[in-house]
C-alpha cells in the first residue's frame, strides 16, 4: 500500500476575534497532494461561523515583495495561497470590537488559510521567489464602492514587519490608492 499522509482540518484562534488561521485537509500520495480550499458542511458548521455560501472566489498574481494591503470591505473572506508563500497581516478596524486595532500576521503557505471577518482589514506581501498565487473566497459579490474601510499598510503604528522593504512610490509594491489609505488613528469609525 502507498504511503499516504493526511493532515486534518484544523482551526485556530488569533488575538483577533472571529480571525481564525485554518488548516485544510490536505491528502499528500505518491502522484502528489489534494488540499481542501473550501467544504460547505465545515464552514456552515458551528465551530466555524460567519462564511456562509460563497458568491465570488477571485485569485492574484502577485510578485515577490508586491504587497495588496489592507482592505476591509463588508464581506466574510476565506483567504490562502494556492501556489507560493505570502506573509499575511490583519488588523481589526471595526468600531466598538474588543480587539480594535489589533494586528495578527501569518505565515501562509498552501494548506494555511485565513478566516477573515467583516470589517478586519486583510493584506499580504508576496514573499517566494517568482511570487504567489492568493485565492479569496467572498460570502458577497464585491462591486465598486461597496462599504468597508482601508488603512496603509505604511502605516507605522501599526507595527507590521513586512518581511521585505515596501517602496511607496514602485507600483510593482505597492498601489498609489493603499500608499495613499488612511492610517489606523485617521479612521473615524
């Protein structure tokens, strides 16, 4: 019989609440690996509140040291990479959370995701070399305008060790739109 491994699903808990780092199954065999990205009967599971059905999945291209930082929009988000490593950073902007401002990073590889939370900011720098591929899972459809906040992830305060240097003025790092974002003590929410 073939050597097969399995790592089972797992969950859990940050500084941060309702921001859970998941461990997916994962089925490592001979020809190679198959790893759960999503199973409805998990996350409509009461250890696992708050994903509901998923209405968009969207997948980046990011190169190394290219950073997409810190977004917050009003939707649940389940959040890994696919292929490659990205350093993940959160922080909790919700008005009147016990963990306002809080920030949890992670270290994500395939099979390590994140559960993100409405209104906790999500971001991450691409860190292998020749990049990543970052997949997001959305409870709603994202359309332009829609309800959330953003802070830079320049910001200082918040005490992110981005693992490689963030140039605010290359494009190929960062955007002008989240070099330019507010910082955390400029939200007024």
């Amino acid at each position: 019989m073939p050597d097969v491994q399995i790592v089972p699903f797992r969950t859990e808990q940050t500084a941060i609440e309702g921001l859970l780092v998941v461990t997916t199954k994962q089925v490592t065999e001979p020809r190679g690996r198959v790893r759960e990205i999503y199973r409805a009967s998990v996350f409509s599971s009461g250890d696992l509140p708050g994903m509901g059905a998923v209405k968009q999945v969207n997948a980046t291209f990011t190169h190394r040291g290219g950073v997409r930082a810190l977004h917050a929009e009003d939707m649940v988000k389940l959040v890994g990479v696919v292929h490659g490593e990205a350093f993940g950073a959160y922080v909790d902007l919700r008005a009147g959370s016990p963990t306002r401002a809080a920030v949890v990073t992670v270290a994500l590889v395939p099979g390590v995701q994140v559960l993100v939370p409405r209104g906790v900011a999500n971001g991450f720098q691409a860190v292998s070399e020749g990049g990543c591929e970052y997949l997001y899972c959305f409870d709603a459809e994202w359309v332009p305008g829609m309800a959330g906040q953003a802070v830079t992830p320049l910001d200082d305060d918040l005490g992110i060790d981005w693992p490689l240097p963030l140039v605010a003025d290359d494009p190929a790092v960062l955007s002008a739109k989240d070099a330019a974002a507010p910082r955390l003590r400029d939200l007024t929410s």
